[in-house]
C-alpha cells in the first residue's frame, strides 16, 4: 500500500499533460542527428543491388584504402541470432556481406568522410563484382526440394517448422462446415519518424567506447556490442537520447549499428551515422509478412469447433540479434483463437529464409496476422450461414464466468468481460442504423457502405515464465528502478527501461508522487544511459507500465518508508504515528519537510536515528506475480464507404472499446490507442513493399511506400471500460500494441460487409483500389458464371 490514502490524490487516474512533451515543442530535445562533436565523421554505407550472389572481389580506390571497411577489415564477432532451440537454423550475420550477399541493401562496404555527400561520394568508388544467383522470393516456393539455398549447408530454406497439435482432430474433419481460406498479410517497414542512428568514439579519459544510439533498450545492446566486438562491457558505454519512435525496429542489434563501433575502436575521432529513408525502407527492420492457409471447421449454429492448416511467416535472409524471428510464426499460430471458446487447433507454422531483409518486431508482433485470419474467418462463416457476423462473435466468444481462461494455443487469459465490449462497440457504431441505411439504399448507386468488427486481445506484462517457454535467448523477467532523494528534497529515479514516446516520463512521475506524496513536477524520470541507469531491459511487448510502474512503485514505497523513519525521530515521535503528505511527514504535533529529512541522511547524519544508514537511495526490481502476463482487450468497429468502380476506400467512423485494467494517465492510453490505430490502418490500407522477382524492393521512397495521412484518418472514438488486473501494481495492464492489432480485420471486414451480395474476396493487406476491384470482377464473374451453370 501507499505510504497514505489514495483518498487523497487523484494521481492514478489523473490525465496530466505530457512533461516531456515540453522540451520537443521548443525545440530543446536531442536526436542522433543533433549531436555535433569536434572532428566528427559520417559513415555512408555501399549495399547491395543484387538479392542473392556470391561477391567475387571489392576493390577500394586507391588512396582512399584507410577511409573504407569490408569485411575482415575489423575484428567482429558474429552474433548467434533466436531462440535457444536445436531445432532452429541460426545464419551468422556479419555487419559486411562475406562471401554472399542475401537481400538487396546488405552492407558490403563503408566509407568515411567529413560530411554524408562526401561519403556517399565516395562509396561509389568502390567497385565490386558479384555473381548473381537465383532470388528466393515467394516464401511457399521457398521450402520447394529444388528452391535455391541461402545458406547451402541448410538442407532447406527453413529457420523452423514447429507444430501446435491441441484438442480432438477427429471433431474436426467430420464438422458439418469446413472452409477453405487463404489469407496474406504483406510485408512493411515500421516507419518511425527519426530513423535509426549511431554515433560512437573513444574517450581516453573514460577509457570507454562511447556510442550514443537510438534505440529500445541501451542495456541489451550494450550486451551486444559488447559480444561483437569482443570488448568487456565495462569498456562500453551506450547512451540513448531522445528517440523519435521505435515499435519495434529498434530493439535490435543491426548491422550499421556494429560497424560503425567497431571502426570508432579503430580512427581518433567521431563516426556518426544516420538512416536515411531509402535505407530505412529498403534494409531496416521489416515486418509482417504472414501466409495463413486454414481451414475452420463449425457447425450448423455457428458454434467454432477448430482451426487447422499452416502458417508461413517470411523472415528474410537472417536472424536479427538477439531473439530472430522464431516468436513470430509461434505466436501468430497459437493467438489465432483470439477471444473464443475454441477448443481445437492443428497447425503446422514455417519460418522461412528469403532473399529479403531479415524480419524483426513492429507493433503488435503476429497478432494482427492472426486476429485478421480469425476475425475474418468468424465473417466467412457467418457468410456461409446467412447470418450476422456478430451473432457469430456472441455465440463463441469467451464468456466472463470461463475466466481465468487457458486457451488452446496454451495462453492464460487473466480477465475481463468480452461480451459487454462487444455490445458497447455494436452500441457505439450504431450497428441498427448502419444496417437500415443500408437497405434503403441511400448510398449512390457506385458507392457501398459496410460496417466491420474485429476483437484483440494483447499479452502484456509477460515476464520469465513466457519468455523461459519461448527459448529466448535473453529473459526480461523484470525491471528496474532506482531512487534517490538528494540533499535538497528532491527526487530523482532512474529506471532501465527507454522512452521512445510513450509518456514514461508522466506516467512514472505520477505513480511516484502518488506512493510520495508529492507533486508529479517534483519528480525527474531519467533513463537512457547505461553508466547511470539501472540494469533493465527496454521498453517493447507493452511491459514498461507493468515492470517499470511496479519497480517505480515498490522502490517510492521503500523510499517512503525510510522518509517516515527518519521524520518520525526529527519529530521524536513513534513510526506508526506519522503519515505522509505534500512533501512532509507529519504528526499530530508538528511536520518535517522532506528536504529536512534529506539533509538529515545526507549531510548532517548524526541528526539520523542511531539504527537508520545514511543516504535517501534505493534500487530495486519488479516481476508481476503471474509472470506469463496479462491480457488487455477490446473491439474495434468501422463504418466504411467503398467504391465500386475504382476501390477506393473511405473510412466513415472508427469506434474502440478497449480494456486495459486500470490507467495511470488516460489521455496517454487514447495516444497510445490512437497511434496504434493509424498503423493498424496503415497495415489495412497502405503500406507495403512488394518485391520483384528477382528480389528487387518495389517501394524504397514515399513516393511508392504510401503511410496514412490526416485526411485518411477519421476521428477515433475511445471508450474504456475498467478490470483491474489481479497481479500487478494498481491493476494495470499495457496498451502499447493493441491499437494497431485489430484494425486490419475491422477494416477487411467492413469492406467484405459493404459487398456481401457478390462475396468478394478480401484476404490480402493492404487492400489496395486495385485489390478491391480485382476482387470485385471476380466475384461478379463467378456469380455470372454459376447462374449460367
């Protein structure tokens, strides 16, 4: 408990403006590109335009030899990528392609120069001749006995083949309704405002590598680099400053990030390289990418009885440091009973190597693939029985009284009330009036209005037990935090975890103010820097509210309980007789500041009680109870206009209905939320990078890469309802990903519902106007061509 009435605040719960949002509106925050040191050098980077090939010979122009690196050049180790499995295939990844490149944009070479242009420049005089090879593209044809290898000691193209194998298969194949569908999910960037970043040098005074990088988690990478470059980790200092977004893609060792620490082990001077949006489009971290092939078996009510069939997910060419992508075949096959009673599941799942950039996390790992392949079966069956998608939803889904719910794909579901969130988003979208404005016909004859849903769940605040059954290579089992209140009262905490525009440091202020008693402006988040911050392992997997909220807390609650102390013997009174509040602990005959508090343990400590150690400083760590996480939810609802004639696609309204236990600040979860649902529609609607056949990226500019705009997204409407996770501080659960989680499959399903009299198919993202009217020819061709039969 706090160390006073949570009567007397409304800290949690309270909608506080952003305090970090201050220093970026005028102009004072710090990126990678802002920093400027004396003698600083760029990096340019010479990638690959061949997919696939073996490199016969680099030539570097002559008398430039010291400014360019290739492999060998540098003492790098490379690091062994995924799971802890014997099952899974590792592939050495070296910073600098040897002996083969495997995707367009692979690094062969780097150069040094005072300024990028110069670099760039100079990276065009590097000559090197490769021997091209065939490009393995599609991630079926991939694991064909004839496929070209990526890696010819493999006896396939295949990282992993697993198996989930639960419930009675017998009641699948003689279910009444089995069928057959295929959905894809194609690849994409993450797309962060700033793209990736470093900037490393030596520092002789420290005696330490200094690099500044902007990314989730500087102590993990610390780890890394540390392993590459074969150098203690002492001798290794990483700084992230402020950091223009992440969701995912930059909680990953990549290459760029390895060769430029190693060449600053080798010059006097500053090396500092930033991403430019080709190369973020065209060899960062890449994501989605799903194939499902699935049969759903029901019966004649609509009752669910099981899922089979398979899963291939495109990892392309290598696994990124230190997990791969080995989670995200396992996750998208055991998430895709979603929210219901589905007691049967077989599904053999493929993680495939391909003539691509390797695969890493974005925002929401797997589960929109699997909440777009069930959340779109649950509309196929409804189709198929001539009955509404929603009876289908109210029929299967989880019911409250089932909680806690082990679902057949083997995750524990904590809580909640599925059915009420359904109902409010059927309330809120106005599902009776959408269905009688589309019976009267008053949409143009061309243009069709459609009303779709889609339910998520999303596993947050999962800690060892998850991760040990995952194989993972590092477990983040817990955060960190450490405390300290100085000389003068004030307080400042340091935590492990990293802000990459998620509000930590509001959120973490309140909760500490709450448990202090203090205003939340008193109280400074630091984080960002491994020689000052605690051990932690970032921020990602929508932990950080649960892990380092919880270490906030129970570190303020120890910080509270010595302030207590202290102030009771200044007041010469007992412990239990004083409380806390507004920066004083007080008694019934008088008060003392925490500042005199502060001076007593710091500077004056023969003031302190004779059994009571100098010092106001704490550190401490925080695992939930149930450690295999907690499981936010919600609906999502969307009204779409859809053009026949040219398959455009207008969003109407945009409704969420959403639970995550108890929020600290909810004006920073309806950010969340919001930010969440403007990638979910760019994944719907938008973003994609096709590839040629011989493995060439189709969208390396904006100019073909299309991301939403403001005049593509509609007004989000938010409503929250309220179950407090039993295992975690305040009952919180996290909501970084769940935004972006359903919004494929509300939006495919509203375009389906807007042309349910011809049954197009709408199974692949983004759904293109080209898609839709490819869909549309051929559902009216096949309703010409069964009426003619």
């Amino acid at each position: 408990m706090s160390a006073y009435s949570r009567s007397e605040t409304s800290l949690i719960g309270a909608s506080l403006l952003r305090k970090e949002d201050a220093r970026h509106l005028n102009g004072y925050a710090q990126f990678i590109a802002d920093i400027k040191l004396p003698r600083m050098r760029d990096v340019a980077f010479l990638r690959s335009d061949v997919a696939h090939g073996y490199i016969k010979s680099i030539q570097k122009p002559k008398g430039y030899e010291q400014q360019i690196y290739i492999h060998g050049d540098l003492p790098i180790e490379n690091l062994e990528a995924g799971p802890e499995l014997a099952a899974f295939r590792t592939s050495p990844y070296p910073p600098f392609a040897h002996e083969k490149v495997r995707y367009v944009g692979q690094i062969i070479a780097s150069a040094l120069a005072p300024n990028r242009a110069q670099a760039e420049d100079l990276v065009e005089e590097i000559e090197v001749k490769i021997e091209e090879l065939p490009a393995v593209v599609d991630v079926k044809k991939a694991i064909d006995a004839d496929a070209p290898r990526l890696f010819v000691h493999w006896p396939d193209n295949l990282f992993i083949k697993a198996r989930v194998d639960e419930g009675d298969h017998h009641q699948l194949r003689s279910a009444p309704i089995r069928l057959h569908r295929q959905f894809k999910m194609n690849r994409q960037a993450t797309v962060s405002l700033e793209g990736r970043g470093v900037l490393a040098y030596w520092d002789k005074r420290a005696d330490q590598l200094i690099v500044h990088l902007s990314t989730q988690g500087p102590h993990i990478m610390r780890i890394g680099l540390a392993q590459a470059l074969n150098v203690p980790q002492s001798k290794i200092r990483v700084i992230a400053p402020d950091i223009g977004g992440g969701f995912g893609g930059k909680n990953r060792l990549m290459p760029e990030e390895i060769a430029v620490a190693a060449m600053a082990l080798r010059v006097d001077f500053p090396l500092r390289w930033i991403e430019d949006r080709r190369e973020h489009l065209m060899a960062s971290v890449h994501a989605r990418d799903h194939y499902y092939d699935l049969i759903v078996s029901a019966d004649h009510n609509g009752r669910i009885l099981g899922i089979e069939g398979d899963v291939f997910i495109d990892a392309g060419a290598y696994a990124l440091w230190p997990t791969g992508s080995f989670m995200e075949a396992s996750m998208a096959a055991r998430n895709l009973p979603g929210p219901y009673d589905i007691k049967n599941l077989a599904i053999t799942n493929y993680t495939v190597a391909t003539n691509k950039a390797p695969m890493g996390p974005y925002r929401g790992v797997a589960r929109p693939g699997a909440c777009f392949a069930i959340e779109r079966l649950i509309d196929e069956v409804a189709h198929h029985l001539s009955k509404e998608p929603i009876d289908i939803r109210r029929l299967n889904m989880i019911k409250s009284s089932q909680f806690p719910y082990q679902t057949v794909g083997g995750y524990r579901l904590d809580n909640g009330d599925y059915q009420t969130c359904l109902e409010r988003a059927i309330d809120l979208i106005g599902f009776n009036t959408i269905r009688d404005y589309q019976k009267s016909k008053a949409s143009s004859e061309h243009v069709r209005r459609g009303v779709g849903f889609a339910f998520y769940s999303e596993q947050s605040g999962h800690g060892t037990a998850e991760w040990t059954k995952r194989k993972s290579r590092i477990v983040p089992g817990y955060e960190s935090a450490r405390i300290k209140l100085n000389s003068d009262g004030s307080v400042i905490i340091h935590i492990g975890a990293q802000n990459h525009g998620q509000g930590h440091e509001t959120t973490l202020a309140q909760i500490a103010a709450f448990e202090l008693g203090l205003d939340p402006h008193a109280i400074n988040i630091d984080y960002g820097d491994t020689a000052i911050a605690p051990f932690g392992f970032g921020s990602f997997a929508s932990r950080t509210i649960v892990f380092s909220g919880g270490a906030v807390a129970k570190a303020s609650r120890a910080m509270a309980d010595k302030i207590k102390k202290i102030g009771a013997h200044l007041l010469q009174t007992h412990d239990q007789s004083v409380f806390i509040k507004n920066g004083f602990v007080c008694a019934e005959h008088g008060e003392v500041s925490f500042s005199e508090i502060a001076r007593a343990a710091t500077i004056r400590q023969e003031l302190l009680p004779p059994d009571v150690n100098p010092l106001l400083e704490f550190t401490l760590t925080y695992e939930p109870s149930e450690s295999s996480g907690v499981f936010s939810y919600g609906t999502h609802a969307v009204v779409v206009d859809a053009d026949q004639r040219t398959g455009n696609v207008k969003i109407i309204d945009y409704v969420v209905v959403e639970d995550c236990g108890v929020m600290i600040n909810p004006m920073i979860v309806d950010g969340q939320i919001s930010g969440g649902v403007v990638q979910g529609i760019g994944t719907a609607l938008f973003e994609e990078i096709p590839y040629s056949d011989n493995g060439q990226p189709l969208a390396t500019t904006f100019a073909d890469y299309m991301v939403p705009t403001a005049s593509d997204i509609p007004t989000i409407r938010i409503y929250h309802m309220l179950t407090p996770a039993t295992t975690t501080e305040y009952g919180v659960k996290g909501v970084g990903e769940g935004g972006a989680i359903a919004p494929p499959a509300a939006i495919a399903n509203a375009i389906a519902d807007a042309f349910r009299e011809i049954n197009i198919g709408v199974n692949e993202t983004p759904l293109t106007s080209q898609r839709i009217v490819k869909a549309i020819m051929v559902a009216e061709a096949s309703q010409q061509e069964a009426r003619r039969s």
